[in-house]
C-alpha cells in the first residue's frame, strides 16, 4: 500500500508551524468545480484565499498543496462540538467532483483508493480519532453540501476509516417517513448536537433546521436527503451516541 505524493505548493495558508499535537481532525471536501484544472488553479492562486493540504485528482494521483504542519484554507466559517473554525485543528482534503451545482457524479475508484490510502497515513501519523473524520457539510451545515451523499462513508467505516452507524440499514427503513413527536424531534436535534453538530435552539428558523437535518443525512442516511427528521434519523443519532 505505498502512498505516492506529489508536491504542488499552495501560498494560502497561515503561519506560524503548528505543533503536531493540535492536529485532530481531517476535514473532506468536494471541489464542487467542472473542470480539475480550474479547481487547481483556485486552490493555489494567492488571490481565491482557499486552499487544502491534499487534492485527489480524477485519475487518483495525490497533490500536496500545503504541508501538514500549517493552516490551510479550508473550512472557513466552521464548528464542530466546542471548536470554532477547524482549520486550526485540522488537515483539509480536497477531492475533484463537480459537486451539486454541476451535475454531481460519483467518486472513482481510483479517487476512493488513493484516499483510503493517505487517510491510513494521516490517522497513524496524526493518532486520529475516525470520530474526527468529518465531512465540510457536517462543520458548516448551513453553507456546504460536500462531500454529499455519494460519498462512500460506510465503506470507509468497514475499513475503520471513518464513523458510521451499525444498525441493518434493511430493517431501519422501516421507521423511514415515520412521524415523530415534537418532544421525540427536540431529542433528535439534541442528540446531533451530542454528536458534534451546530446547536439549534427551538425558535431557531425552520430553514436553519433543515438543513442541518440534511447535513446529518447526507452523512449518515445518503438513501434520502429531504431535511425531514423521522423515526429513523432519531433512531440513528441514538446509536451514534452509543457508538
């Protein structure tokens, strides 16, 4: 499983070094740009102030566009249990899909296998908890849809790479479109909460909800994403908990 990468130095990042301790988290983004190149160009132009510590290309090959030990530009406006702005804590990956706006597709083969690669790098040399491997969306509900729900969480979860449930997924569509009390939808927004999510006060606006809801089901229930918490989303986040 030799991990092969290659430089490709991005400006956009913060000084000074940070220590290698601080590194906790690893965040995974789609492009969510058309063309590869133009994703590139972006994530190292000075200009666009954004940029990642890995982009995955289309045919698999790893660039390194800022060294672990620096900050780089990638999760902006952020939060995930009590940490503001993860770019601190975190390594950024940036994997090429057109994203939702641009006729979203499925990963390739050769994308998932170079990452499952460098994610076995990075938690072995990071000792990162895969509590911690988190999507954009999951850190910033409200702006970001990626990496989506085409991307293969629960196959990264079999190979201890990433965080998943461990219910049957047969038996659990069953409480999905299942009404839920309102008592039963204030435990579910507090169980996300629990797991690491943005904290909704119940006055907060229905939109607001929403797309946290889809957040969580982009991640953790990819078969529907419609920002609607049924039986099966509470019965989800129950089982995350006790994970």
């Amino acid at each position: 499983m030799w991990l092969k990468i290659t430089s490709n130095y991005s400006p956009n990042f913060s000084t000074p070094k940070r220590q290698k301790k601080n590194i906790k988290y690893i965040i995974i983004h789609y492009t969510g740009m058309k063309d590869e190149l133009s994703a590139l160009n972006r994530l190292t132009d000075l200009k666009s102030k954004v940029s990642a510590h890995y982009f995955i290309k289309k045919n698999g090959k790893i660039l390194n566009l800022v060294p672990d030990l620096y900050e780089a530009w990638h999760a902006g406006k952020s939060k995930w249990k009590n940490i503001k702005s993860l770019n601190r804590y975190s390594i950024g990956i940036e994997i090429q899909n057109p994203g939702h706006e641009n006729f979203y597709k499925k990963f390739s083969i050769k994308q998932m296998n170079s990452l499952k690669k460098l994610l076995r790098f990075l938690i072995k040399r990071y000792k990162i908890n895969i509590k911690n491997i988190l999507g954009h969306s999951d850190i910033a509900p409200n702006r970001k849809k990626d990496p989506g729900e085409k991307f293969p969480w629960e196959e990264l979860a079999k190979l201890k790479l990433a965080y998943w449930h461990k219910l049957d997924k047969k038996k659990l569509e069953k409480y999905r479109f299942k009404k839920i009390k309102s008592s039963d939808r204030n435990k579910f927004f507090i169980n996300l909460h629990k797991i690491g999510y943005v904290k909704v006060q119940s006055t907060s606006p229905l939109n607001k909800k929403k797309l946290l809801v889809k957040a969580f089901q982009r991640r953790f229930r990819q078969g529907l994403v419609n920002g609607i918490c049924d039986q099966e989303c509470l019965i989800l986040t129950k089982n995350l908990l006790n994970y």
